[in-house]
C-alpha cells in the first residue's frame, strides 16, 4: 500500500494550522459536524436532480461514538459519501473545499446552504488525534475506502468494507501530556457539553449512547446501569420557528437554557430580518445588572452562528457600547468567515447588521417607555447610567440615539420624567431647561441654589449621577432649548423689581465685597450680591463651563489635572447676616475676615465640598461665641 504526500504547501498549512488557526482545541468537533452535516445536504441537493433518488430527512444523522478503552473518537454521518477521487481531492489537497465546489456547482438551486468553504476545518481534527481514520462510501457505489493519515507525513487510501452510503472519521486521540489533557474528549458529558455549545442547531439530529442509572425491573432500591441513544442537539432554533407559535415562556426558558442571566428578561425582541443582509435574531433586554457591568472584567456582545453552527459566543461588533447590557445571538447566512470560521472576514454585512439592531433595541426601549412605564422604569434603574455614558462618549456622537431615552428626577412630579417631558411642561417665559447637581435627591431638595428657580415656578432636573452633567454638556440643547444649572452665574431669569439691586446698592456694597473677595484670595473669583437666594445668607455659583459638581468628580479621579471650578460667593442683601457684615466692614475688619472665613466654610459645606482647614474653622467657630 503506498504512502503519498501532502503537497509542499498542504504540508506547511496543515502544520500551521494545527499550531495557530484554531484557538481551542474544542473547535474540532465543531468542524466534523458540520462537514458531516454538509454531507447529508449533499443528498439533499443530489435528491434534486436525480429521480432514483429519495430524500427522507428522518434517515439522516450524525451519530458520535467515544470509545475509552481504545482512545477511539468516531463521527459518523449517513451522508453522500466519498469516491476514491474525493477521498483523494477533499483530503489529499488540503484548502480545497469539496463542498465549496458542490456548493458552486448547484448554487442555482433551492434547498440548504453548504456550511463548508474552506476546505480545512476537517483537519483540525489532527489537533486532537495521533491518527485520522476516514472510512467512505459514496451514495450508488459498491465499495468503500479507507484514508488514513498521522499527520503531516502523509496519507493512504486503500479499499474497505461499508455497509451503506456515507462516511465515517474515526480519530484515535492522542496521549495526555504533561501541560495538555485529551481525555476530556472521550468523556460523555464533555462531548455533549460542545455539541450543545456549537452544534445544538445543527438541522439534523446529532446522537449518541448516553449512560445513566436506573431502577432493576422488579426491585424498589437496587439500581443498574444502562445506555440509551439519545438525540442530543435541538435542532430546531427557536429564532427559525414562526413567531406567532411561541409564548413569552418560550422565549424566558431560551433566556434560562443559554444563560444569558440569572433573571427573567424584561423585553425580548424577534428579528427575521430579508434585505441586503439576511439574519434572524432574538434580543433581550435583561432587568437586573450583572454583577460586573460597569466594570472593565465585563464583555459585550451577541452570539453569532453561520447557518446554525455558532461561530463566536461574544461578537462585541454586533452591539454599541451604549447598548451593551442587551443579551442574545444572531445567525446569518450572509456573513463572510475566516479560515478558521472562529473570525469574520469582512466587516461590510455585520456593520449592516449592526446598524439594524442598533435601530430595532432603540425603537424598542422608546415602546416600553411608551406603553410600559413600570417596566421601563425598572429597566432604567440597571441601565440608565450606561445611556448617559453613551452620550458623553465618543464626543457626543450618539446623543441623537440616546437623548430620549435618558430619565432624571423631577422637582415637581417627583419621579423620574424623560427631556421631552419635561419641555413639554415649561411656561412660556422659561429660556432654559434647569438642574440640579448633588449626591442625593434630599440634599439637593436642600440647596440654596434652587430657590429663585422654584419661585419662578419652573420645573429643576436632579442630577445625581456623577456622569449626569458630563452627558448633559454633550448634548448641549434639546428642541432649542438650553440646559443651565442652578448654580449658574446667569440663570436668565426676568428679576421683580424687588429683586433688582439699585444703583446705589451696588455702589455701597461694593467696597465690602471687594475687601470679601481679597480676603478669601485665590479661592474664589469676586464675592457678589445675589439674586437667587431668599431665606439663605450664603452660596455658591460658578462661571464657566466646570461647575461645583463637576470639580468633585475630577478630582476624584486618579492621575487627573487639577480642574477648579471658578466659584463666586454669593451673599444675600436681604439677609439679617449681611447686616452684621456691613457693620463689620464700618467698625471691625477684624472681624468682618472672621465672618468672610466662616460664610466661605459655609457655602463649602452646603456643596458638599471639603474644608482646606477644618482645625481653622473650629477656632473660628469658637471665636464668636466669645
């Protein structure tokens, strides 16, 4: 019996490809399977045009076989089988596909896609095998060959016995190592386990002899063991079955069965999607966060399949950054593999995809928060910060996406309420859509700040996220109108006439303000009259485009400049402390220091902002009660 050789180049590519191609070793099953799974399409295909021929699709399987003893691994398919020509073609050159060929030469006709391009995924089976087996019989021959190969070496074709048409691959598994264990290859639930994990969707039933224990015939406690031939993929995707056929609790127990989360979905999303690229998909949007969502450990992504057979467990491409808590997977027909169907070649039909998902979870998220508030609300809770950090990065590129879908607190509904909502609401004469920035609704329900917008009568939006005013700097304006906090220098509010400083007010004050301000130095830019504040003597407000809560957040930070926002101290004319300031100012400069000190400390912890000296501030608190 001769022994021939690969070709020069099917020698280095096979030994390439064993060392680097594949990723995981497990991939190999994979492969088999879907060849195996292509062979029985060929019949299909064959059954098409030849009339002696009938495809009954309950003759056709996949049956895997592991035998420990032996260190025996079989794949076994009731497929078109091979001729000596093939067996010498589709295995002796290696990258030539012979169901990319098949695939060319019946492209004309209906029926199932061909998995197999590339002609390689059946040598990936040398990553786990001392020695391939393949024993075949083409559909309509009398005999059956044997090709058989240890590798790199070479291979040998000689006649063998076969009952019927089709192909066994017969892999004697390698010795374990040192650094590497092959028996888990042989092991029943470790077999089962990939199959479910790449093939569970592949149309025909892929079987095998599954052991277990039960009781003897005849007896209430002694227990034998038996084996059973077992059909161990689904076959069926739920995403290839007419929508109107399943329930919610379809859809909740193929959630549970693929882990997407521990929870139950809040929203599932079906998509058959037939245009320039053709995909199915089911999407979820989950209730709770995982556990590590908002940290760097969590990955993105859906699982993809090629017709069935799942190429990739997390494919990051098919989801934005800002929907990454969505779960679920797609299968395309369209998609353009690697060699090693572990990549995609090209990225054109997934960007269409993605674009189209993208599209469908937005229109989505805007139905439950139209018609299911409650549950919008919940899901808002888990991700709604995640929507923020959408819009704030990428420059802001993504706030048209996002910008109406995003929540925050109302002063007067006292709940959540969305931008549109709140536009909606404004008076007449209000320019500016209002906010408030604080760690919490009940310290910000407490800040002085608020008090000339709450008189007007307008509505003010509590930011207590720290990316809250971040995201809201990117969008800048929504329907026309401007974003402006509390703290502002300018809230563009019409002032009463009681409100307005007169002329010489200013001229009075001024002098005192000014001393305030050398006072207090570099701290703050000027000390001011305000116009905001009504029962409170003191505050804070900023000019620029940093504010007060933004400075906390940036400093925070590690390795961050030293940002500062430009604060002004802000002093209520109208307030019993201003006239003890006045006072001051006429007879003790002494003391007036000792007042600015104190007012300053005050404004600082309003805002929550820590004392540069808080021995100092004690001293002084105790100085004036002597």
């Amino acid at each position: 019996m001769e022994k021939k050789q690969f070709q020069a180049e099917s020698k280095r590519l096979l030994e390439m490809m064993i060392n680097s191609i594949y990723t995981q070793k497990e991939i190999f099953l994979r492969e088999l399977i879907s060849n195996a799974s292509d062979a029985i399409d060929k019949m299909y295909y064959k059954a098409l045009t030849d009339d002696t021929l009938v495809f009954d699709q309950d003759s056709y399987f996949i049956k895997i076989t592991a035998d420990q003893a032996n260190r025996t691994l079989t794949i076994r398919d009731t497929g078109i089988g091979m001729t000596p020509e093939d067996l010498e073609n589709n295995l002796g050159v290696i990258a030539k596909s012979g169901s990319l060929a098949f695939k060319k030469e019946n492209q004309s006709k209906d029926g199932y896609d061909i998995i197999g391009q590339f002609g390689v995924g059946f040598y990936s089976a040398f990553m786990v095998a001392d020695v391939v087996t393949v024993i075949s019989k083409a559909v309509g021959s009398d005999r059956a060959y044997k090709w058989e190969s240890t590798g790199a070496e070479g291979y040998t074709i000689e006649p063998s016995e076969k009952e019927s048409h089709g192909t066994e691959i017969i892999l004697t598994i390698k010795p374990n190592t040192e650094d590497e264990s092959y028996d888990e290859f042989l092991e029943e639930y470790r077999l089962k386990s990939i199959i479910k994990k790449y093939s569970d969707f592949i149309r025909y039933p892929i079987k095998m002899d599954v052991s277990g224990k039960r009781l003897q015939e005849g007896s209430e406690s002694e227990f034998e063991d038996y084996t059973e031939e077992k059909i161990i993929n689904s076959m069926v995707p739920i995403w290839r079955k007419n929508k109107n056929e399943l329930t919610d609790a379809d859809y909740e127990q193929f959630y549970q069965e693929k882990r997407y989360g521990f929870d139950k979905p809040l929203k599932h999303l079906h998509i058959s999607a037939d245009g320039a690229v053709v995909y199915q998909a089911i999407l979820f949007i989950p209730e709770n966060t995982p556990f590590d969502y908002y940290t760097k450990e969590y990955e993105k992504g859906l699982e993809l399949y090629a017709n069935g057979v799942l190429i990739m467990n997390k494919c990051a491409d098919l989801l934005p950054d800002y929907f990454s808590f969505v779960k679920g997977m797609v299968d395309s027909e369209s998609l353009s593999l690697n060699i090693s169907r572990e990549m995609l070649q090209h990225d054109r039909q997934l960007k269409l995809i993605a674009k189209n998902i993208g599209n469908k979870i937005k229109s989505q998220l805007l139905s439950l928060l139209k018609d299911d508030r409650e549950k919008y609300e919940l899901f808002y809770k888990s991700f709604g910060r995640q929507l923020k950090y959408g819009i704030y990065s990428d420059y802001g590129s993504h706030k048209e996406v996002l910008q109406d879908l995003i929540m925050f607190y109302s002063s007067k509904e006292k709940k959540q309420v969305t931008l549109d909502e709140y536009v909606s609401r404004m008076p007449e004469d209000q320019k500016y859509i209002y906010y408030a920035s604080g760690e919490s609704i009940e310290r910000i329900d407490k800040l002085p700040q608020t008090e000339l917008v709450t008189d007007k009568g307008y509505e003010i939006l509590y930011f207590t996220d720290d990316i809250d005013e971040f995201a809201i700097k990117m969008i800048m304006s929504y329907k026309e109108k401007e974003f402006k906090s509390v703290s502002s220098g300018d809230l563009g509010i019409d002032l009463d006439d009681s409100q307005k400083e007169t002329e010489e007010e200013k001229k009075d004050n001024q002098e005192l303000f000014e001393y305030m301000t050398a006072q207090l130095q570099d701290k703050v830019t000027s000390v001011r009259a305000s116009k905001r504040l009504k029962s409170h003597p003191v505050c804070l407000s900023t000019e620029g485009e940093v504010t007060i809560e933004m400075e906390k957040i940036l400093s925070a930070m590690p390795n961050n400049p030293d940002v500062k926002a430009q604060k002004v101290l802000e002093v209520n004319v109208h307030h019993e402390v201003f006239e003890s300031l006045k006072q001051a100012f006429d007879t003790d400069k002494e003391k007036l220091s000792l007042y600015t000190a104190l007012l300053y400390s005050q404004a600082l912890l309003i805002e929550g902002l820590p004392l540069q000296d808080p021995v100092q501030f004690t001293n002084d608190v105790c100085k004036i009660m002597v």
